[in-house]
C-alpha cells in the first residue's frame, strides 16, 4: 500500500504521536468527504488496517507481525488503540 513511512504515516513519528495521527487520519475520512483522493484513501485503509488488527477477536491464529503478517505496518509496536477507534475506523472506511 506504501503509506506508512510518508505523510501521516511517517515512520519517524514518536510513539506518543501515532494514535493521535491515526485518529486524525480516520476522523478526516469519517467527516463526510464524498470522495478521497488517492492518498487520503491509502492512509485511511492503512489506519483502519492497523486498528482491526488490534481487535481481540483476531485470535491466536493471526500470523506474527500483525492480520497481514511480517513486514506490513509499522517498524516499532504501536501503543494499545483506544477502542473508541474501531467505530471510528468502520465510519472512515463507509
């Protein structure tokens, strides 16, 4: 998908700051935007990718690094997700 690591999405961003990057990327796309651009698009799958694969119903038979596997997302753990942003991931992806 090639978001993370640019924009939004830069790998470089402390760790305090992911969630709320995250967030802002979700709520932009949830606000009622008819369309997204390509980029904006790219970002908001890729945030509510990184908030389904927190989702306690994943299970155990998720393979290591996260739902897609090793080498997808983020470098570094990202801190736990508020559960708040599940609701708002489903909104930005409708």
């Amino acid at each position: 998908m090639g978001a993370w690591g640019i924009g939004p999405f830069d790998s470089e961003a402390a760790a305090a700051e992911r969630v709320p990057v995250i967030r802002r990327v979700l709520e932009r796309a949830a606000a009622g935007a008819e369309f997204l651009e390509i980029p904006d698009a790219e970002r908001t799958v890729a945030a509510a990718a990184l908030v389904a694969g927190q989702h306690p119903a994943g299970g155990p038979e998720r393979p290591a690094g996260g739902p897609s596997g090793p080498g997808y997302g983020p470098s570094e753990p990202l801190p736990p997700l508020p559960a708040e942003l599940r609701t708002l991931a489903l909104a930005a992806l409708h």
